[in-house]
C-alpha cells in the first residue's frame, strides 16, 4: 500500500522562513531510516503558496488564482511518499518523525494512494496497459 504524508504548513513555513540546519539534519537521518527500510518512494518540502497559483476548473473554464493562499491550516508545506503494509505501519513511520516545524504544533496527514484494484470493474483491462506503459515512460523520464 502506498501512502502519501503530508506535512501541513504554518505560518512560518508560509513565509518563506526555511529549516534550520539541526532540522535539516534531523530530516535528513529520518530519510535515511525510511530509505533503508525501503519504504521511501519520494519525499520533499514545497515553496510557501506565494510562488504558487490554483487552476479553477467551471465546465470548460479555467480560472488562474496566484497564491498566497489564506488558510494556512489548510496548506502543505511538503510530502513523503511511502510504500508500507498497512495504515498502522505508515502511523507508526510518522510517529518517528522530527517535528517539521520545531517549537509550534504541526501535523503530517497520512493519505492512502489509491491502486488499480480500487477502481474495480471501470478500470478495463486496456485501461490498466495504458497506465502501466505511462508509469513506465514516467519512471524513464525521472
């Protein structure tokens, strides 16, 4: 099962304000334990919302929304992607976790990924070639 973590953003992280060497440090040995278990697929920290922008989709319309964006609370400052057993064992990965915003309260929300088998009947055999031939040509571009 794959799981996404994300770690939610704060005001600070929203301001551009980056980790401290001790925090990079303590990230950069919690990446090496997931690595070594071999759960890690991808991880990494996003630049605060200003340097973002949202699409709004209405029918045919799109609808461009520079950042910044005001609900801080609702915001991700950054993500793992992990590969794991079950929801419990994600839960406990993120317990190990540093504290990504040290001397506030912070939250990583755990997310499953959804897999082929989710989708059922709808997702044809041919339907399921052509996913597996784009992850391919993914993988090859990375």
């Amino acid at each position: 099962m794959r799981f996404m973590l994300i770690v939610k953003a704060n005001q600070d992280s929203e301001a551009g304000v980056m980790p401290s060497t001790e925090l990079l440090t303590e990230m950069g040995r919690y990446n090496e334990e997931l690595v070594k278990a071999g759960v890690l697929l991808a991880g990494e920290g996003l630049h605060p919302s200003s340097k973002g922008a949202r699409v709004r989709f209405s029918g045919s319309e799109r609808l461009v929304v520079d950042g910044p964006f005001s609900e801080t609370k609702e915001l991700v400052a950054g993500f793992w992607l992990i590969q794991v057993k079950s929801k419990e064992e994600a839960i406990e990965w993120v317990k190990r976790a540093p504290n990504p915003m040290p001397g506030t309260e912070s939250e990583i929300e755990i997310r499953q990924v959804f897999s082929p088998e989710d989708f059922g009947e709808a997702f044809t055999p041919e339907l399921r070639e052509a996913e597996d031939r784009l992850r391919t040509q993914a993988a090859a571009n990375a």
